[in-house]
C-alpha cells in the first residue's frame, strides 16, 4: 500500500499544492513552519478521518478561508483509490471514495492505513490511561472493522446507561430505565473485551519482533493489560446490577472496557513512571514499529509509514537504524528542518526509490 499524490486546497498554509510520493523513502523538508506537518497531518486525515493534531476542523481552515479540500491518491494492490475531503466552515463534512461518498468513518478506517510516529504520539508513552486505550482502539479499528464496530455499540450503549443514571440520580427516571441497557451493554462489553485480549497477545508478539530487529539486545518491551473483567456476560450483568447504587451516585458506569488500563513496560519497569526521556523516546519508536508490524501482518500489506520531525525523535544511529528498517518494509514519508543529517543518515542504505520535496515558506510583505 502507498499514497502516491496529495493535493490540498486552503489548507492549513497550504493554498494551493500538489505533492507526489515514491514507493519508496520520501523526505519531506523545509524550514520550521513551511506547511511539512500540515502535509503529514493531510494523509492521516484521508486515512483514519481525523487530524492527529485537533479536534477541531475549524483548525483546518486556511485563515479567511470557508472550506478546504484534500485529495489524496493511494495505490492498493495495483489498483488506484482516489479518497476526496472536502470540509465546509459551518462543520459540514464530505468525504469520497472513486467519487462514491462515504457514509461513516467504518467505510474508510483501515482501507489506507498509516503509522504516525511524531513528537504528538509520545503521549501513548507519557500520557494518562485514556491515550493509551485510544491508542490501542485506534489500531485495533484499523486491523478490524469488527473491533470498531462492537466498541462503537459499546460507546454507544454505555452512553445511554449514563444517561439513565443521571436521570435516575435526579429523580426524572425509574431504576427501569437504567436495567434497559445493561444486558446490551453487557454483551458489547463481552464482545470488546474478548477481542482486545487476543489482539493484545497479537500485538506484543511485534513487540518482540520490534525489539528482535532494532537491535536492542538488551531491551525488553512489553505491554501491560489491566482489566476488572468480571468473565461471562452474566457475571458482568451482575457487577452492573451491584455497582447500580454507586454508579447512579456517579452518574457513571464502574464496570467495563472503557476502564481498561494499558502499560508499556520497558526492560521490567512502568514506561510512564519510571522512563528517562531516552527510553520514553526509544519506546515510542519500538511501539511504532511493531504497529507497523502488526498492522502489516493483519491487512497483509504494510501501511505507509509517516515520520514527523526526524530528527527531534532519533539521534544519528538510531535514525539510521530506522530508515534502514523501514527501507525493507513500507512506503516512508519523512518530515525534517535539515535535509543534510537526513542524507547523511540515509548514507549506506541501498539506492531503492527515493525523493526529496522542498517545502518553501512564503514570505509576507
Ligand atoms: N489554519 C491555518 N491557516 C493558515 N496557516 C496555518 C493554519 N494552521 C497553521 N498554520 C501555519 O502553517 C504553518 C505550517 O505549519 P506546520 O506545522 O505544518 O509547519 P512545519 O513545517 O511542520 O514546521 P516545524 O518544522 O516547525 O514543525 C505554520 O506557520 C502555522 O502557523
Ligand atoms: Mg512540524
């Protein structure tokens, strides 16, 4: 799988630009705030819908502007895919496939799938539990539709057991109306849960290939799963039916996958806790390594691997330990201020399809 063309219109700086990519390494380079981000942040956005960087579309405006365009085009087993956004300023979205538009999310997620390794994602080491389990869904979705499917009812239902509770805290509501939803929740609970621990097991297996192919022979990196599942669907309907009392007091539901607590653990020691900002910055390129390996193995073709700011995460061997390794495996895009320590790190790599794009900062006047 490769992303051979980018085009974007009003967006973020970029006004009015085309970009094409090989099959191979593509380095992206240009001074600080010459629109390489952008473009990394464009091809995540026609991948998985959504900007790594914001929440926010309105962000992705060029300023002044009321809607942009990004036309992306990927090659997926010989056949080309062209995948369209366009986004209005009142919010209003529309995205294509070959011209065909797109109803949800599920119908695009995992189709073109990248791996993002840049300064943002540190959080998966650094961050609270929520960014290691969005993490963790996020990949899991993109190897498999059903995985975001049953976490997708499972945010949904859970949602509306809150919303009972909250009514029943407040007296507008019967404890009937929060009964309604635990035997559904408690069924998409199971079904989340069941999936995650076999795509855990898969996933740490590519850790170790991770580990294996780096080089860092005395590493060891593993992720850590914590989680109070109660086991069969009956027996979380009775930790919800238990919980009722407290959970209504909360207005929130105790018991479920949206608890779940992920680790990394690096050579025996909690990343977060205890990591200096080398082994945070080491894990991160482990992690996404073996998300790259594990994505690879499930869709059965590597995803496009897009680097942000080189050199701000990998020193002179490790960058060229990367490159070489990703030199072997998938299509890589990366994004730097210093096209010198780039080449120079690409150096003794084998002369497989490569380019560079300068990124050119306009000038105001
Ligand atoms: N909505 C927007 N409209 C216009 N310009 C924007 C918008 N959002 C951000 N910018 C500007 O676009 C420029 C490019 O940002 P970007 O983050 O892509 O740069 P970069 O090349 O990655 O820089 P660095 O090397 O510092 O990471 C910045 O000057 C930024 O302020
Ligand atoms: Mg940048």
């Amino acid at each position: 799988m490769s992303i051979r063309k980018i085009e974007l219109m009003c967006f973020r700086n970029h006004h009015n630009a085309m970009f094409e990519f090989t099959s191979g390494l593509n380095i992206l380079w240009g001074e600080n705030g010459s629109g390489k981000t952008a473009i990394i942040e464009a091809i995540h956005l026609l991948s998985i819908g959504r900007s790594f960087r914001t929440n926010r579309r309105k962000d992705l405006l060029q300023y002044g502007q009321d809607s942009f365009k990004i036309n992306g085009t990927f090659l997926v087993d010989k056949k080309t895919d062209v995948i369209r956004l366009n986004q209005v300023s009142d919010g209003k979205r529309k995205m294509f496939v070959n011209d065909v538009p797109i109803e949800g999310l599920k119908e695009i997620v995992g189709k073109h799938p990248v791996v993002l390794l840049s300064p943002e994602e540190q959080t998966i080491t650094k961050g609270g539990p929520q960014d290691r389990r969005q993490y963790f869904d996020k990949m899991f979705s993109v190897v498999s539709p059903e995985y975001l499917e049953k976490l997708v009812t499972f945010q949904r239902v859970l949602k509306q057991r809150n919303a009972a509770l909250q009514l029943c805290r407040e007296n507008r509501a019967g404890v009937s109306e929060i009964e309604t939803w635990e035997e559904p929740l408690a069924v998409a609970a199971a079904s989340v849960w069941k999936m995650r621990k076999s795509m855990i097991a898969g996933f740490s297996t590519c850790c170790k290939k991770a580990v294996h192919n780096y080089g860092e022979t005395d590493a060891f990196l593993e992720v850590g799963y914590e989680s109070k599942n109660p086991g069969a669907i009956s027996e979380i309907l009775n930790a919800l039916k238990n919980q009722r009392r407290k959970d209504i007091i909360n207005s929130n539901t105790e018991t479920g996958p949206h608890r779940d607590r992920y680790s990394f653990v690096l050579n025996g020691k909690d990343i977060r806790s205890f990591a200096s900002q080398g082994e945070h910055k080491l894990a991160l390129v482990l992690i996404k390594l073996a998300e790259l390996y594990y994505v690879k193995e499930r869709q059965g073709a590597a995803p496009v691997f897009l680097l942000d700011d080189l050199l701000a995460k990998l020193d002179f061997k490790r960058g060229q330990k990367v490159l070489s390794l990703l030199e072997k495996t998938a299509q890589t895009i990366v994004t730097t201020t210093d096209i010198v320590q780039v080449k120079n790190r690409r150096g003794n790599l084998s002369a497989k399809e490569h380019t560079s794009i300068h990124l050119e900062k306009k000038c105001k006047v």
